[in-house]
C-alpha cells in the first residue's frame, strides 16, 4: 500500500491543485482521500486500488466545489484574491542556460493555467484520460457519470486545450 | 487512396495524440519540479494515512456491531439527523417498556392458594413474580 501511494501521491496532489487552486485545500484533500482508501479498501486486490483512489479523490473534489460554492453564497462580500497561487508554481533551477529555462517555466505555467481554465469535469477528465491513461470506462466510473458523459467532456476539453495553446503560443497543432 | 473525411479523421487523431503528449509532458514536468516544501507536506500527509492504518490493524478485528453501525452513520454525510433521532426513538421505546402499566398483574389463583413459606419468600421478590406471570399468560396462549 505504501508503495501505491508514493507511486501516485505527487499525480493526485497535481489534480487536486487544478481542481482547488489552492495547496492546503489539495493537501486536505489528499490526505482525506489516502485515509479513507487505507482504512476502508486496503483489503481490495491491488489493481482495484488506483481506480478506487482516483473515485474518492473526484468525490472529495466534488464535494469541496459544493462546500465552495455555498460558503461563496453566504460570504458573498468578501472579496477573494483569485490570482493567489501555491508554492508549487515556482520551481528549482537546473543546469540549463537563463533562456531555455525561462522558456520552460513559462511553457509549464501555461499549460497548468490552460487546464484551469478548463471546467472542473472537462479538467479531470482529461487528466483521468490522458494524463493517468485510464479507459472511458474506469473514468466514467471515477467521474460517476456516464461513459458518453466522459467522451463529451474529453472532447470539450482537447477542443479548448488545442485553441488556448494555439492562441498562447502560436503552436499549431 | 483514403477518402477526405478519412483524412481528416487521421489528422484530427493526430492533432490530439500531439497535444496529449505536449500537455502530458508538462505535466510530468511539473510534478519532477515540485518544491521540497510540498513534497514534505505530501509525505506527511502520507504518513497520516498509513498511521491510520497502523492504528487500525492493532484494534481488535472483531470491532463491536453497534460501533461499527455508528462508524457508518457517522460518516454518512447526508444524514446527519439519524443518530439523534435513532436514540430518540431507542429512549422513548425504553421508557414505555419499563412503566408501570407493562407489568402484568398476578394470577389470582397463585395467591388464592397456600404457599410454603419459602416460596412465599422468593414470591415477595418482583422480579420472580414478574417471570412468573409471564409464564403462566404463555402457557394460557
């Protein structure tokens, strides 16, 4: 089980930050989401584990939007900084001349601003489906929604992922 | 010679096969460069998780049923009410199986008749004679 979550801690920690825009609440839930894959299905068999982390992660992800979006209600007049972002943005020097690693940071924060500009399905989704290389099938099931459900909010995603990138950086695909 | 729409089908599958991997890229990228800082945080919070695990596998597998009833309606997040209103309705059933008007009256023919005196002594107990009246209406149904 250790092994299992050091294999895919810092991969969930990645989708909950495009998810919450916020490290704390992406640790949280984290957190909640290996607590209750180890105390309640640590007797599954192991290939039943990373569908089973990803479903819970997604729940608590879900539920954290519907907590937001209540606690936006009530708080309405309180002005949040939106642009308030994680330690994780910024990233350690390599050995690479000034240029190419500016290029690489800016290519990298792009492509994470992009995904957050996605909706919060099309977002998991794509990275359920690209990224973790899961089928529609076990996305579906992840995302508990239906299979064509997930081939619309791929197909949403990859549309608006390919004209932001060929928008931002004259990339054409 | 494949037909335009063919063509087009390969060249879209292509687009995206590109942008997935430029994205996926990225991504991976982006996970190899994280700050030591939240790479602690994360271990920590690994640790947590398998603390708890730990802590699971020392208590004793046969955890009691009703603990085990309260663990499930506790973590049930859309019903917070049950376990107030179940205890509500446990203490309001316990109560009127224990008033007074439940315990059923003595048989007539078991004090009409004479007793020994150490029968007449377990008799004066109520709980026995309780028992007693019990039996005797299950033995008439």
């Amino acid at each position: 089980m250790e092994e299992f979550l050091v294999d895919i801690e810092k991969r969930a920690y990645r989708m909950a930050v495009l998810a919450t825009r916020s490290h704390a609440d992406a640790l949280d839930l984290l957190q909640d989401s290996m607590i209750k894959l180890v105390t309640k299905y640590h007797t599954k068999p192991n290939n039943e584990w990373k569908p089973l982390f990803y479903k819970i992660l997604q729940n608590r992800i879900r539920d954290w939007h519907r907590h937001q979006k209540v606690r936006n209600l009530v708080y309405f007049w309180k002005n949040d900084d939106a642009d308030e972002w994680l330690p994780s943005q910024t990233y350690e020097a390599v050995l690479d001349t000034p240029e190419q690693e500016l290029q690489k940071t800016q290519q990298q924060s792009a492509a994470l601003k992009q995904l957050e500009q996605l909706s919060t399905k099309q977002q998991q989704c794509f990275l359920l489906r690209s990224w973790e290389g899961l089928s529609v099938a076990e996305t579906a099931e992840i995302m508990s929604c239906s299979q064509g459900s997930v081939k619309t909010h791929y197909f949403r995603a990859v549309t608006k992922l390919r004209a932001m990138m060929e928008d931002d950086d004259e990339i054409t695909f | 010679m494949k037909s335009p729409s063919k063509q087009r089908n390969s060249q879209e599958m292509y687009d995206e096969d590109k942008l997935k991997q430029t994205v996926n890229e990225q991504l991976d990228n982006s996970i190899n460069r994280l700050e030591k800082n939240t790479l602690a945080d994360i271990v920590q919070a690994r640790s947590a998780a398998l603390s708890k695990l730990a802590e699971q596998a020392e208590q004793s597998p046969y955890m009691p049923l009703f603990s085990r009833v309260i663990d499930r309606l506790s973590s049930n997040q859309t019903a917070p009410w049950l376990i107030p209103s179940a205890a509500a309705l446990i203490i309001a059933i316990s109560v009127n199986y224990l008033s007074v008007e439940a315990i059923p009256e003595l048989p007539l023919a078991l004090m009409a008749g004479e007793l020994p005196t150490e029968d007449l002594a377990l008799l004066e107990d109520l709980e026995f004679l309780t028992w007693l009246a019990k039996n005797e209406m299950d033995a008439v149904l």
